[in-house]
C-alpha cells in the first residue's frame, strides 16, 4: 500500500501506513528513497538523512542510496560522511549515472 501510495504522490499518507509496519518490516527501497528526495527537495536534511539512513541498512548494494544520502551529508556539512558515501556509490557501481558527479564531490572535500 506504501508504494502505491507514494506512486501516486500521496506521501504522507504512505508515511502513515509504513510507521505501522512491524519492525524489521522491508519497505520497498525506491518508495523510501522517494520519500528521502523529497524532503531533501523541502530542505528537511534531518528527515531525508532518516529515510536514506533506512535504505542503506535494509538495501547495503544499493549505490544509488549512498549518493542521496551522500547529498543529504553535504547539506548538513558532514564531509567526511559524504565523501564515504560517494566513495561507496563508486565501488559499488562505478559506472552508475551519478558515478563521475560523485567523482567531483570527492576530488572536492
């Protein structure tokens, strides 16, 4: 229901059905990661922090999640945590559409 919720734009709405999944519940990783874009779009660094921080343990080989959350460190001046995670995105999946963007963070801090 979650994802289909966030499909369909209804994000609050689908953050309502996930906070009632039991724990250790896997919630698809593409909704999250939605959800994380979009309070990163809406300078809510804290909350996307939150939904990438779930992606990545529940989905550790998913580059892609290492660069949102790569992002998200950036805005919150945490350098260090930026620069493993795009450096995590690269190992992972060197030729990832984010890959030479990540390569220009890291050459950067």
């Amino acid at each position: 229901i979650s994802t289909l919720l966030v499909s369909a734009g209804r994000e609050a709405e689908a953050e309502t059905y996930m906070a009632k999944l039991p724990a250790g519940t896997k919630v698809d990783p593409n909704s999250l990661l939605n959800l994380g874009i979009k309070l990163y779009n809406e300078k809510d660094l804290t909350g996307a922090l939150d939904k990438f921080d779930r992606v990545v343990k529940d989905n550790p080989d998913l580059a892609t999640a290492y660069y949102y959350r790569g992002l998200t460190y950036l805005g919150l001046n945490k350098s260090a945590e930026a620069k493993a995670d795009f450096q995590k995105l690269l190992e992972l999946d060197p030729n990832n559409p984010n890959a030479e963007e990540a390569r220009e963070f890291i050459k950067s801090l």
